[in-house]
C-alpha cells in the first residue's frame, strides 16, 4: 500500500514541478509608451482646448487656439508697408527715355555735321561741339541707371526685410494654433479655455498606446541570450494570477548597467547590476501605461 501511494506522488510531485518551471519567467518590468508633452509656443488667452482625457488624435490635428488678433493685425499692417514700398519702385526705363532720346538726336545731328562737313558746308568746331554733347549726355545715361538702380536696389531691401518680418508674425500665428505631434491618445490635461498661455506652458500629454513597449531588466549572463530584433513572450500581469502572453521583439539594448531599480525582479535577485531593455509590443487594447510584465527568453 505504501508503495502505491508513493507510486502517485511522485507523478505528483513531477507535474508540480513542471508547472511552477512553467511560469518562471526572466526578466521583469512595466510597459511604457512615447509620451510627448505639448506645450504652448506663444502667449495669449486660450480661447478653446479640446484636450480631454481619453480623446484619440492624428498627428497634425487641431486640438486648440489662442488669442490670434494682434498677430492677424500686425500681418494687415506689414501687407499695408509692402505695397508702400513697392510703389515708390522707379520705372527706370521710363525715367530713362528723355535722356536716352536727347543722346539719339544729338547722335542724328552728329551724324548730319559729318556729311556737311564733307560738303565742306560746316566746320570742324561744329562736329567737336555735337561729339562734347553727346558724351555729356552719355554719363548723364549712366549716372541716371546707376542712381536708379540703387534706388531699386534699396526698396528691393526694404521689401525683403519687410517679407522676413511678416513671415516671422505669420510663424508666429501658426504657433498659436495647438497641433497633436503623433497619432496617440491623451493622458492628461494641463489647461483650460479662458487660461492665459505661455511660451513653455505645458498644455497636454499624449502617448502613441497602440506601439507600447515594456521596459525589462536583465543581469550580465543575460546578455548572451539576447540581441535586437530578437522575438521573445510577454506576460501582462492582470493581478490574481492572471496573465496574458504577447508577442514582442526586442528594439533596444542599454550599453550601460545601472542598480537594480527597487520594483524590478530578475532572474538572479542578488545581481546589483542589471542592464535596460526594450520590447516592442502591439497593444490589444487591454495593455496599460505601468502594468507589471514579464518575459521569458
């Protein structure tokens, strides 16, 4: 009998060890996502913020604006200097032509001392005083283009530096426009219509949960059994012996040890120094910011 009975625990015994050996895991740690925190980039009063809790983005969407006013006057005011600016642009080849026609004229008298001249009908004086004329005429041209271009390349100038400054009011119009910067869902609200923002004030927090990643701690002699890209089970800890296992790749490695943080379990309890990892994983819906998880190699 006694036989018997040590014939069925040890079966027993063997099927316990098996399970226990079963749900041992390697490594331990928390799930975390990207978080960003978005925050204002300009000052003004908040006119609407729809940044609830919970709410789900794409990235670029408008979640909020600010006081736009005095930037959209301002823009008016630049626009109103610019056309001041390019309407006092000389037309030069109209400022020009009077001169240009003088020196064509004193080019056609010139032209008909010369043939006087060999009629022996005019002297040589007269054809010095039309070549004396026609220079004077010609560096008129050339200081009158010359004064002229600079004037145009002056209000040139001017133009561009107003451009500049209207392009600076209208980045800062863009900026007070509140935009989600990744696909994700809020986590937490820092502001409120009617609130007055400032350059640095934070506004909201929002986290792309659908690419979560659990964030494991390995010993030395672990290493070995890892690399990047590696595919490895994931159990998340539901509390009351609950798990749920998951795929996950591995994506980062730390290259530098640290202590062991005080909530983290490994294999080996006793290691001081352990190394950070990172496991992609696709969230199903049920995975939360600071749920425990574990891994098996």
């Amino acid at each position: 009998m006694m036989m018997k009975t040590i014939k069925l625990i040890i079966p027993l015994l063997l099927l316990t060890a098996c399970g226990k050996e079963n749900t041992k895991y390697d490594a331990t740690g928390t799930f975390e996502a990207t978080e960003v925190i978005v925050s204002s980039e300009t000052q003004g009063k908040i006119l609407w913020l729809n940044a609830e809790e919970g709410t789900q983005l794409i990235a670029g969407e408008q979640v909020g604006v600010t006081d736009t006013v005095q930037f959209y006057l301002k823009t008016l005011q630049l626009g109103a200097n610019r056309k001041s600016v390019e309407s006092q642009r000389p037309n030069i080849q109209k400022q020009i032509a009077a001169t240009k026609q003088q020196i064509a004229t004193a080019e056609k008298e010139r032209r008909r001392t010369a043939n006087l001249i060999k009629a022996n009908a005019a002297n040589q004086k007269q054809m010095d005083d039309w070549d004396a004329q026609l220079a004077l005429l010609k560096k008129q041209l050339t200081a009158q283009i010359s004064s002229l271009q600079n004037s145009n390349n002056s209000l040139t100038q001017q133009s561009s530096a107003v451009d500049i400054e209207r392009a600076q009011v209208m980045d800062q119009l863009r900026k007070c426009h509140f935009t989600s910067p990744i696909n994700g869902t809020i986590l937490e609200k820092y502001a409120e219509a009617g609130e007055l923002a400032t350059p640095g004030k934070a506004l909201f927090k929002i986290a792309d949960i659908q690419k979560i990643f659990l964030r494991a701690y390995v010993t030395s002699s672990q290493l070995r059994q890892i690399k990047l890209g590696k595919k490895v089970t994931i159990f998340a800890d539901y509390g009351d012996n609950q798990h749920k296992a998951y795929p996950g790749i591995i994506t980062w490695i730390s290259s530098q040890s640290e202590f062991t943080p005080k909530t983290i379990l490994t294999k080996d309890e006793r290691a001081n120094l352990v190394y950070a990892i990172k496991i992609a994983v696709n969230n199903d819906g049920y995975l939360k910011i600071g749920m425990y998880g574990e891994v098996k190699l």
